[in-house]
C-alpha cells in the first residue's frame, strides 16, 4: 500500500460518521422483559406510572429553573438560590425516574414536546410574575406530585414491585415534601422588618 493511500485510509477512519439513519429499537410503550423477577404486567403498570410522574417531575423541575431566573423582590437572593436548590434535587429526581423506567424494560420520556403533552401540571405564562404567584405555582406542582406519587407507590407495593415503591417513597415523596416546606414557608405573613 503506497503512502498516500495509507494516509487516507487513515484520515477516512479518523473521519466521524455522522448524518446517520436508523428505525427506533424500541418503540414508546413497547416494553422488553428483563430477568428482575417481577411480572410482565407489574412492569408495565409501573413504567406507565412512572412516565407520567417524570413528565410532571421535569415540569416541576423546569418551574423552579424559570423563577430562579425570574424572580424579583426583597428576597430575590434568597429565593433565587433555593429556587436553583430545588431545581437541582428535581433534577436528581428526573434522572432516577427516567432510569427505574429503563430498568424496568421501558422506554422514558425525554423530549420537552413529549413532557408538554403529557403533563398535568398547567403550563406558566412566559412573563414574570410576582414570587407569592410562583410560590403557589410550585406548591400547585409539588401537590400534583405528591399526590399521584402516593397513589403510584400504592400501586407498585400491590403489585409487588418494592423497586418503585422505594424510589417514590423515599426519594420522590419525601424530596417534594420537604421542599413543599421550605417554599411554603415563604407565604407565611410575617413583615420582613417589624418595628416595636
């Protein structure tokens, strides 16, 4: 082999394959059976569940990056900062759904369109609104959490999938509630300065 035909074949393997096409794998919906010694359907029931409560958790979690950038306000520090918290524990959140679904032989949601469809959790204007009303938009979204988290763990214990129960009782559940805390207590009407 000459030189030169050396140095392409180099520069061909060198060369990313890009612009490629290909048919999906796995379909959305469609599920494949992994050896984790739980039924067909009780994988099934939990990955629909789970797809719905990421789809709220990644709107939950976008709720908190938008009003850490927009809020306002004598407590703009503070709330800017905690908003940024929350994000990154729902984002924590995000990440654990998405894998569970995987695990359990189905596919998650992933794109902003396919989580704007499938939420529950109505949608925000795109301005800026005063922090009381973010406030109780983000209490709004932890509730709808919560409460579909509760009934899925229910659910998942019944049909025997331990796997899910844990990850929506012990993370999900107790992080949203927690964080329920922390920004409720914003909303309490106590005067920032109070002079006797």
């Amino acid at each position: 082999m000459s030189k030169s035909t050396q140095a392409e074949t180099q520069v061909d393997r060198a060369r990313p394959i890009d612009h490629q096409k290909g048919h999906e794998f796995q379909a959305y919906g469609h599920m494949t059976r992994r050896p984790i010694a739980l039924s067909e359907s009780a994988a099934r029931q939990s990955v629909e569940n789970l797809n719905q409560v990421l789809a709220d958790t990644m709107t939950l979690r976008d709720l908190y990056k938008k009003h850490h950038w927009q809020v306002a306000g004598p407590t703009f520090y503070q709330l800017h900062l905690l908003f940024d918290k929350h994000y990154e524990e729902q984002n924590d959140l995000v990440d654990a759904l998405a894998e569970r679904i995987q695990s359990l032989g189905g596919v998650s949601l992933a794109m902003a369109a396919d989580v704007a469809e499938t939420t529950i959790i109505p949608r925000p204007p795109r301005g800026r609104e005063e922090v009381p009303v973010q406030i109780s938009r983000l209490l709004h979204a932890h509730e709808v959490v919560l409460k579909e988290a509760r009934t899925m763990a229910r659910q998942a214990a019944a049909a025997g999938d331990d796997g899910t129960n844990d990850l929506l009782v012990s993370d999900l559940i107790r992080t949203n509630e927690k964080q329920v805390w922390f920004v409720s207590e914003h909303l309490v009407d106590v005067p920032l300065v109070k002079a006797d």
